[in-house]
C-alpha cells in the first residue's frame, strides 16, 4: 500500500491540513478561514475551541478529497505560527482565548525590560530580543490585568503543540517553537527556571510541557479525534515544528548556501548557522529542527497580510472585476501592478497594520499620495513597502553573512511573478521558488514521515520531497530606481518613529 502523510499548518488567517504522498506531491487539501477577535486595539484574539473545529473540518476536507484508503495515511504533524500563546485550563478547558502572534498588548513590558538590563541578562541564556508577542510578555500582561486565567492553567501551549494535543490528548513542547518563546535556555535546550524568574513568571516552570524533538513521535490520533476527524485511531503524530523551520526544510534549507524568506502574515527572513549570532544585530536565535543548526532571524508582521488587508478592505470593486476576468482578486493586483513601472511610482506604504518591524506602536500609512495616483499606483505601493519591509531585515542578515547563493521565497509572494521579481530586484539576489503551494505542511509530513519512519532524518527527507520550480534572476535596469526608493523608504521610517508613541490609542484587558 503507498503511503501518504498529512501536514496541518495553522497561520494567522488560515488553518490547513495537506495530504503528501512520499515523494512530495500534494494529493489533497482542507483549508478554513481562521476568524480573528479585535477586542482592544492591539488585541488579536482567536476563539481555541472554534480553532480545534476548523482544524477538525479541515482534516476531514483533505480527506474527503484524497479518495485514498484512510490507513494509508502513516502520520500527523502540525506547524503554526510562533509567539503568541494559547492556555489550556486545569478544567479541561481552554482558559481564555488564543493570543494570535500579531498581539501586541504587552508592549510595555519588553520596553520595561530593555531599559532595566534584564533583556541583556537575559540574553546570555536565549540569545534573542524580547518581544511583545512572545509568550514571556503575554504572560506577565495576563498575571497583571487577569491573574485568574495564568492560575487556572495547567499547559502553556504554542498553537500548533494545542493543536496536536486535541489530536492525542498528550501534552508536549515542541522545541523548535519553544525555543523562541524567551523562556528556553537554547545552549542547553532546557527550559530555566532561573531565566523565568528574571522575567517574574517562575510560577508557570510547572505549567510548561515535555520538551520533544520536531521528529520525535508525541502521541496517536486518539479515539475521540478519529471519530470526529476520520483520521484512523492510532496513527503516528510527530512533533512538528515552528512554521518558519517548517518553511526553511520544505525548501531544502539543509545547509548555509541560502536565505529563506517568507512573505505571510509575518515577514520572516531567516538563515541556518552552527552558531548563534551573538552581536545582537539580529533580533533571534532559535533551535532549528536540524539538531545541528540554529535558525538565525528576523521577522515582524509587516507582511503579505497587509495586502490582505487592503484587499478585504478597499478592493471591493476589484473583487468583482476579477470574478468577471476568470481570476482571483490578488492575481487582479498582479496585472494592475504590472501597469505602473517602478520609476512612475513614487507612493511610500508602510505596512504596519499588524505592527512594525520594531516599534510596536507604530501604524500604517501611505506617504506621497497626489491627485495624480490611480488605484494601480497605490496597489504597487502597497506591493514595494512590503518588500522594502523585508530587505530592512535581510540587510541585517547580510550582515552577518559571508555569501549567499540565493533567496528561496516563501508565502503570498511566492505565487505572484511581478512579487517574487520585486524581491529580487530590490535585494540584488536570485529568488528560488518550491514547487508546492502549501510550504508549511510539506514541513510538517517530512516530520511526520521521518517520526514513523519512512526517512531516517529530515535532510533525507528534504532530497526526496522537495524541488525547485523555477529561479528569477534580478533585472540590473532598476537597480538604481529601487536604490533610490528603499532609501526613501528608510528615512520615512526613520523621521516617523518618534511620533508613535504619542498616538497610542487605549489599550483593553
């Protein structure tokens, strides 16, 4: 009988659940919309009993659809956004809603630690910047505005370790994601009670799960999830890993030849190193789901989720001129863009409708905009602020750097020609794209190939599913005009910053 795994991937808009066979070709898929609750601003809340039922209706879509024998799917795993938190109860209930990484409530706190030198002593144990959507922020904010929701919890969880958890009722930290949460020692991939200490949250030492491995097996479909799911009880569930690792080994990031880039709700730029960066010039380091390997990155919400935004919001119009065409709105943006040459656009976007690549109270803004912009100029902008976003953190990665071969691009960008090509005009490096729309959960079905032992370790994993579908090599004829722009972009950004924090609108509990 063929085998096939299944990979599900819950993101900050999305959760889906892919069907892979062994050599790496999606068989099917299930995807729901995930709904996000706003309550405050700079609240991004998700309902975690309405995320398991998406989750479930997902699984039981990409099933449907296989048409395949139901035990010929030999294991599970899950990927998810990193950061935010999601809190099971000591009544088997959740105990409040899940905290998507997009939240940026705790602001105060990584600022209070910053400016006192616990961020500094800090760092010598996890060696990455504190964040305000890291569970260690998210925490405190809960300890001080709703005490009655950290005491009620038995499992601090990442999205996808409660994901697997209603898959098999077992609890476990998976340490791709927990190791970018600032409670993990990563030189000895433990978690510290003395480093949870410095940031007053040692009470929740014994709230924190078993730490397993991104391979390793962590439990079966259970009885209860197979009857809701029609997944076949006692399957194999790997432990997954942090989408951004599950990105990075689905487009064979198994060596220090590339960058991997990845343009979805959150901009992750990102590269492997046998050793930390420890000049913090960098805002992370992670343990990479290659025991031998740290994730070096930077990130920050300023995304293709920003084009998202502006789509469900303004675009209405467009929507029904697409549908009209035969094609999808944003494949729409792809030919208004394409009108507009790069030199003819002058519009600034600031894509921080989620958040900015480091100031937390920093908002969103269009910079330039004339009685003479049409709606394609400002679709372009909305495309070029996104991409000056990431290269002000792939400049940082350089940085570090001695060479690199390419940039293997990720995400909403990944399935836009002119997108992919902006990338690579801007940064001056060739962009890479994987053949296969649903990055994350390939990630997540090499896991669980390797846990049920298909592959002896992800890098055989990686030569046997992946491959590369097509190279875009920079256009040297806009060099000097996308020179030009990105460094407008900079002193915007720059001349911008100090007005922030008085704009701060009032925050909720």
């Amino acid at each position: 009988m063929k085998k096939y795994y299944m990979g599900i991937d819950n993101g900050g808009t999305l959760c889906k659940a892919v069907i892979f066979d062994t050599e790496g070709q999606e068989i099917s898929s299930g995807s729901c919309k995930l709904d996000l609750e706003t309550p405050f601003p700079g609240h991004t809340e998700r309902d975690m009993e309405y995320l398991w039922d998406s989750n479930v209706e997902a699984i039981k879509s990409a099933i449907d659809k296989a048409k395949i024998p139901v035990e010929s799917i030999k294991g599970v795993a899950c990927s998810g956004h990193g950061k935010g938190l999601y809190l099971w109860g000591k009544d088997g209930k959740p105990s409040h809603n899940g905290i998507v990484s997009t939240d940026s409530r705790a602001w105060e706190y990584p600022k209070k630690w910053h400016s006192d030198g616990t961020s500094d002593k800090a760092f010598k144990k996890t060696c990455q910047d504190v964040l305000a959507s890291q569970p260690v922020s998210i925490l405190n904010w809960l300890k001080d505005h709703k005490p009655g929701v950290v005491e009620n919890t038995r499992w601090i969880f990442e999205v996808k370790d409660y994901i697997r958890f209603r898959l098999t009722g077992e609890a476990y930290a998976e340490i791709t994601d927990y190791s970018g949460s600032s409670m993990m020692n990563i030189t000895t991939s433990e978690f510290d009670r003395d480093l949870l200490a410095l940031f007053g949250i040692e009470d929740c030492y014994e709230k924190l799960p078993p730490i397993k491995k991104s391979t390793d097996l962590c439990g079966t479909i259970s009885k209860e999830t197979a009857a809701l799911t029609g997944l076949k009880e006692g399957t194999p569930v790997g432990g997954g890993m942090f989408d951004i690792d599950a990105c990075s080994i689905a487009m064979d990031i198994t060596d220090e030849k590339n960058i991997c880039v990845i343009a979805g709700t959150w901009s992750i730029n990102e590269y492997i190193s046998k050793e930390p960066v420890l000049n913090k010039t960098i805002m992370m380091n992670s343990l990479y789901c290659l025991d031998d390997y740290y994730l070096v990155e930077e990130c920050s919400p300023t995304s293709a989720g920003n084009l998202e935004w502006f789509v469900d919001t303004f675009l209405d119009k467009e929507k029904n001129e697409a549908k009209e065409k035969g094609i999808n709105v944003f494949q729409y943006c792809d030919e208004l863009v394409e009108t507009i040459h790069p030199d003819d656009q002058s519009i600034l976007f600031l894509p921080y409708i989620f958040g900015s690549n480091y100031n937390p109270n920093a908002k969103s803004c269009f910079v330039g905009l004339d009685r003479s912009h049409s709606r394609n100029h400002i679709i372009r902008s909305v495309f070029e602020g996104i991409v000056f976003s990431h290269m002000i953190h792939i400049e940082k990665l350089l940085l570090n750097r001695q060479s690199t071969d390419a940039i293997r691009l990720a995400g909403g960008a990944a399935n836009s020609r002119i997108w992919a090509q902006m990338f690579a005009d801007v940064s001056g490096l060739p962009v890479e794209i994987i053949d296969t729309k649903e990055l994350g959960a390939l990630g997540c079905a090499m896991a669980a190939a390797v846990a049920e032992g298909e592959f002896s370790d992800l890098r055989v994993a990686a030569k046997k599913m992946v491959r590369i579908k097509k190279k875009i090599l920079p256009n040297p004829s806009v060099k000097e005009v996308y020179g030009r722009k990105y460094g407008h972009f900079k002193k915007v950004v720059e001349a911008l910053d100090p007005l922030w924090d008085g704009m701060i609108q009032k925050q909720g509990i």
